[in-house]
C-alpha cells in the first residue's frame, strides 16, 4: 500500500487492553482493539480522519440514524504472515461497494484517500492487534452512518465514518443445516438489497429466529415475488454444485456483489471448474437433490470465507447432502486463504501489503 497522502491526526491510548487479551481462544468480533478511525461530514463535506483511542459515542436522540436507518457498512481483514508484514484483499472493492451502498442511501460518498489512508494509518497503530494463530485475523469495520439532528423525514445533514477493529477467530466452524424460505424475502426489486445497509441484516434476524427454532441454522433467501430462486444463505452469497458445474445467482437490486463471491468464481475458472452464473431454481435444488446430483451448497463471505451446508429442508421435507471426501468447498477456500495471508502466489494481483 503507497505510503498516506492524507494528513492523519493520530491521540494514542494512554494504555493499552492487548495485555487482556487470549489470542489462543478469540471469538468473533467480540474483542476490540486500542483504536479506531473517526471522520465527520459537516457543513457540506467530509472533515480531516482521525485515529482515536476506542470509545463509546455520543449521539443526541434526535439523531436520525435512530429514526430513518441511514446506515452502511463493509467487512474486511487483515492478516499477518510468518515474516510479521501485513497483508488486505482487495481493499479497494470494499471502498466502492461502501459508496454504492452510501449513494443508495443518500449518505455522501467518501474520498477514496479518506478511506485507504485512515485504515492504513489505524492498522500502522494497531499492528500488534493482528493475530498470527491460523484461522483467526484481524476484521475490519467501516461503516458510515447518520448523526445529523432532527425528527424530519429527510436525510441528515451529518454524518459519521468509523473504521474499527475486532482480533477475531473463526466465525464459525462445521457444516450448517439451511431452510430454504417461503415466506419472508430478505429483499426486492428496486430496493436496497445490493446496499450493505444494516437494515438488510435487522430485517433477516426474526426470520432466521424462525428457522432456529424449528432445528436449521440458517436461511437461504428466495425471490421476493414467488419464492421460486435461491438468492443467498443467510447474510451469505451462496454457490451450489450439480455434478461438477459451479452455481450462483447473478448480481441485482436483490443480491450483493460479494467480494469474497467475485474472487471465488474467478479462482473456480482459474481451475478448471465449470461455472455458470444465472438463476437457480429451487425446484432443479431439490431435484437434484433427489437425484443425487446435488453434491454440495456452500455460502460465501468476508467472515466465514467459505461456509459448508450439511443438508436443506423445503416444504417439510429433510434433504442431505452427501459426504465427500473432496469438495469445491474446501478446494476454494484454502487457495483464496492461502492467498489472502501470503502463502501462495497471488496470480490476480488481489493482496495488498500494508
């Protein structure tokens, strides 16, 4: 990463929470580190970035984030090798997509300089908060959101970008069992879907509540118009494998233009594995699944990088997935891991060293 162009005013921690910490046995996003990037828009535009010791923030309750949902937000990591340099994965998609979702969201967009040189400025401070244990990195959280005062129901005319940084293990581990949803939709045509808006994510945790209870981990999401197309897994992208061909759906106003989605299908070409990306129907799913042509569903993300699916239930009925002994799933992971932590060539040009 080139050295920062923007001036970066940097307060340190008087003392530090590291000591605190058991990098053996992290959870997920649960442990936060010394720092974080703040920058404020006012009075027409974004002011100078600055790093400041982690902290809670104060908000007046008129703040219309409260009351209008004016919120976006990006997943990233960092990771550090065996010779202690520092590496990100495509950085700069996660910047864009960060804008797309603001313009969605009448949020104003932010200078792409305000975004690369402040996290590279946090991480320089907070270097020491990347773990090395295998499986475990540092995640990243941009996000964007509305500070502004006022009960109107209009865009605020303030907002706040904070980047802040969580030593995390894995997300979670081990296959998951999926419901494949009738009912509810996690988006629609002409919405925010695309957007990584936080009330995507609000508006899926009573259905998935749902699906819990009757025994399944997760949801995946069908169209909103017949529930007829497989459209993601959970807060995931999905792919899912008939014989040897590769699925996922295309990119809409419905579905996110996953990072970690985009490089696994080029990973999935640059293999040899055949891939299609077009509708899917859940009645070919299910029909393939019958047919024991359905070897594998995995879900696809920054968190979990790549997600295993054990079995689907649809319409009351259990279907499982066989158990092989070599899979797409974890063929796909371990290169795109491999290449996101410097243990591999990187033949797309997609890490970036700190």
């Amino acid at each position: 990463m080139n050295t920062a162009t923007t001036d970066i005013a940097i307060t340190k921690a008087k003392t530090s929470k590291i000591t605190e910490v058991d990098f053996d046995n992290l959870t997920f996003g649960k442990v936060f580190s010394d720092h974080m990037l703040v920058c404020d828009y006012k009075d027409g535009s974004w002011q100078a970035p600055k790093v400041v010791p982690y902290q809670p923030i104060s908000l007046d309750p008129s703040a219309k984030i409260f009351h209008y949902g004016q919120s976006v937000f990006e997943g990233m990591k960092a990771y550090k090798d065996a010779n202690d340099d520092v590496w990100l994965f495509r950085p700069l998609e996660n910047f864009k997509r960060l804008n797309i979702s603001s313009k969605r969201l009448a949020i104003p967009e932010l200078p792409e300089s305000y975004f690369m040189d402040g996290l590279k400025t946090l991480l320089e401070v907070d270097k020491n908060w990347i773990p090395t244990k295998a499986g475990s990195s540092l995640y990243i959280r941009p996000f964007i959101f509305a500070s502004g005062k006022g009960f109107h129901a209009s865009p605020a005319d303030e907002y706040k970008f904070i980047i802040c940084t969580a030593p995390s293990g894995a997300y979670f581990s081990g296959k998951v069992k999926v419901l494949i949803e009738e009912t509810y939709s996690r988006s629609a045509n002409g919405g925010v879907g695309f957007a990584k808006a936080g009330g995507n994510y609000a508006g899926q945790f009573y259905p998935t509540q749902l699906a819990v209870a009757k025994g399944y981990q997760q949801v995946i999401w069908t169209d909103d118009t017949n529930h007829e197309f497989i459209e993601e897994a959970g807060a995931m992208n999905i792919f899912i494998r008939i014989n040897d061909t590769l699925l996922t759906g295309p990119t809409s106003d419905r579905i996110l233009d996953g990072i970690t989605r985009k490089s696994i299908i080029d990973i999935a070409k640059a293999e040899g594995i055949p891939v299609e990306v077009r509708k899917i129907t859940v009645s070919e799913v299910v029909e393939a699944a019958k047919n024991g042509s359905l070897k594998e569903m995995f879900g696809a993300g920054t968190a979990a990088v790549v997600s295993p699916i054990s079995g689907f239930g649809y319409q009351g009925v259990d279907y499982d997935l066989p158990e092989l002994t070599e899979t797409y799933a974890d063929k796909l992971k371990k290169i795109i891991t491999d290449i996101q932590t410097n243990k591999s060539e990187d033949p797309f040009g997609w890490r970036v060293k700190l």
